[in-house]
C-alpha cells in the first residue's frame, strides 16, 4: 500500500537531499581548495544517503519487496570524511595514502553486511520470511551496534580533528605575523554542529531504552533528519564559499624541548629583540616569520619563539601585532597622517588584512579603530 501523502518532513528531507547532491557536484567541480573539497562532497553525498533512510518509511517504501532492507550502512564513513576534510585544509600537502583506507574499515563491514542481508531476503517473496531472515542474521542487533559505534566514531575523530586544527592555530601564531592566512575558524561549526547530532543520538537511544519510544513514536528520529537536512544546507553552503586556501606550510617550527634560557642570554637576546622592534621596526613587513625574525636576531628560531611565548607571555603572531596596533595608534594622533585613511595607515604598519586588521585591534584596544581616533 503505497497511498501515503507526501508530508511537510518528507518534503523538507527531500529538499535537503537535492541541496546536498547539488552542492557536493558544484564543490567538486570548483576550482578551489580542490584537495579538501572532494572530501567534503564524498561526505554531502553520504549525508545525503542516510537521510533517504527515513523516507523508506514515511514512503511506505520499506513495504515493497524491492526496499525492504536496502543496503544503506553510510554512517561510519561520515566521520572520517569530515576528519580528512580539515586535515587536507590545514595541511596543503597533505595526501591520501593507502593506510588511510583503514579509517574506512569499519564502513565498509557494516555496508557488506548489509547488501548480505539485502539479497538473502531479497529472494523470497512474503515479508514475514524476509524478516525471519534478518533475524536470524541479527539485523536488529547490528544495527543497534552500528549505532553504537557511529558515537564512538563521532567521539574520536572530533578530538582528532580539532586536535589537528588546534596544531594548525599554534604553528601560525608561532610562525608567521602574516594576517593573509587562513586561521579556520569557521571549522568549528562542524565541530558544533556534530557534537549536537553526537547529544541527538544518545538523548535518541537513552529514550529509546529508558522509555521504549521507538516503539510508540519515531518523531525524536525525525527531529535528528531534519537537523541533519539543516547541516547539509550549511556545510555545503558554506564549503563552497569559501576562498581558496592556497598557502605553504614548510615553515614548521621547531618542536625540540628547548633548554632553560640563561640569564645572560635572556638580557642579550631582550635588548637586541626590543631595538629590532623599536628602531629597526621590523614588524612594518606584513609577512614576517619567526624563522626571518630569528635570523636577523642571529639567535636559534626554537630559542627566540621560547623567549617571547615565556618571556611576554605571547605567541610569536601576538608579539608582532601588538607592536603594529601600537605603530597605528602613534599614527593616527599624528597630524601628518590625517590624510591618510585607518586602512592606509594599517596597512603601512605591517597589515595586509583590512578584516584581521580591525580585529586584532579591538582585541587589543577594547574599541575600534574609528572609536578610537575618535577619542
């Protein structure tokens, strides 16, 4: 019987799905960010297939022979997906390599699994049969255990990504004053948006075993569709908007434990660093490194990063904007750059970012550029 009225969540589902198929071939075509776009689409795609799961059944289509069981066990790709797609953005030079494909192992055991209950019950016709055939393969019971581990999968690569992204955040502010490279916030959304799916899945099971309410109701299962349809408008959306990030990461700084810094070492090291910065003003050059920094010093990179992270109490990146935020101040009270505009003068003071620009200098100041020429 397949007289079901298209609902408003059907509908709503449906949209989600086009939205997402649309999105992942426009992100693979793009010509930007190319390497990590392709894991981002793999991952619309397979948004787009788990959200077909619940149209089985508000279609009626569970109850033909054709989708009874269909093999659809994408899950456990999802969130391996989403890892490689942040580390392929914070690493440029990062490559698939074949010992990946172990991520994937446990997606493509639940998924063979799957097509192995699909055609054993495909076979025979009547539906109690074919539901005897599942139950003597445990389809219940490893479904539930998919369930399972999708949280724990969903657990792990949370931590592993945002680990990568936390890596990523230190070597930039240890390593370059460049303001024209990426900084990823907006990544955490994706982090967001899956611990709220990761708190839907256990408030889901915890109902369901606590209250038995799959067997009275699935809405709690629709609300989590819905968000999920929510979540491939957003990522595909904002995925293909971004910009391209092509920038080099082979300046890496050096991680060896550094020896305590001598007293004598730590005076030479402060007066030479604070005449670079007061008289020589190296920071005026908007691409400074630690690694330029430390050789115009003539003192070890590891060395000079740890005299400034211990010493000030700030990252390399912190250091040097503090000094241009202060340079702009000087020049915005002076009358002969009125002239100029606050970018101009920003961008003579070692920006080359109008937006990293305002921002670091209400960070630093408390108020904005105009407020404070202004005051």
């Amino acid at each position: 019987n397949l007289n079901h009225q298209f609902s408003l969540f059907d509908l709503l589902i449906l949209i989600g799905i086009i939205q997402g198929i649309i999105t992942g071939i426009l992100l693979l075509n793009s010509k930007q960010n190319k390497r990590s776009n392709k894991y981002l689409a793999l991952a619309l795609f397979s948004f787009c297939l788990l959200s077909t799961k619940p149209l089985l059944h508000t279609l009626q289509l569970w109850d033909t022979k054709l989708f009874r069981f269909f093999p659809n066990a994408i899950e456990l790709a999802l969130s391996p997906l989403i890892y490689f797609y942040i580390r392929s953005l914070v690493k440029p030079k990062f490559q698939f390599k074949i010992k990946f494909w172990l991520h994937f192992i446990p997606f493509f055991l639940s998924q063979t699994y799957a097509f192995i209950v699909y055609f054993t019950a495909l076979r025979v016709n009547d539906f109690n049969q074919k539901d005897i055939i599942a139950k003597i393969l445990h389809f219940n019971d490893i479904k539930q255990l998919d369930e399972y581990l999708l949280l724990i999968s969903l657990a792990l690569y949370l931590f592993y990504g945002y680990k990568e992204l936390i890596n990523y955040k230190r070597w930039l502010d240890n390593t370059t004053s460049d303001s024209t490279f990426p900084n990823f916030k907006w990544l955490k959304d994706i982090f967001n948006l899956s611990i709220i799916i990761g708190v839907f899945l256990v408030v889901n099971h915890s109902l369901d075993i606590f209250l038995d309410l799959k067997s009275k109701s699935i809405i709690h299962y629709n609300l989590l569709m819905l968000f999920i349809s929510f979540v491939i408008y957003y990522l595909g959306l904002k995925g293909y908007l971004q910009p391209d990030f092509s920038f080099v990461r082979n300046e890496i700084a050096d991680n060896k434990t550094v020896a305590a810094l001598s007293t004598s070492k730590v005076d030479e090291m402060k007066v030479l660093l604070l005449k670079a910065m007061n008289e020589d003003k190296i920071f005026l050059n908007p691409k400074l490194t630690i690694k330029e920094l430390s050789t115009f010093l003539n003192f070890p990179q590891r060395e000079v990063s740890l005299f400034i992270n211990q010493y000030f109490k700030l990252s390399f990146r912190e250091f040097i904007n503090n000094y241009r935020v202060e340079e702009v101040k000087s020049k915005l009270k002076n009358n002969d750059f009125s002239n100029m505009s606050i970018l101009g003068i920003a961008l003579e003071c070692g920006f080359n970012s109008e937006a990293s620009f305002y921002r670091v200098f209400k960070k630093n100041s408390g108020i904005s550029p105009k407020e404070y020429l202004q005051q």
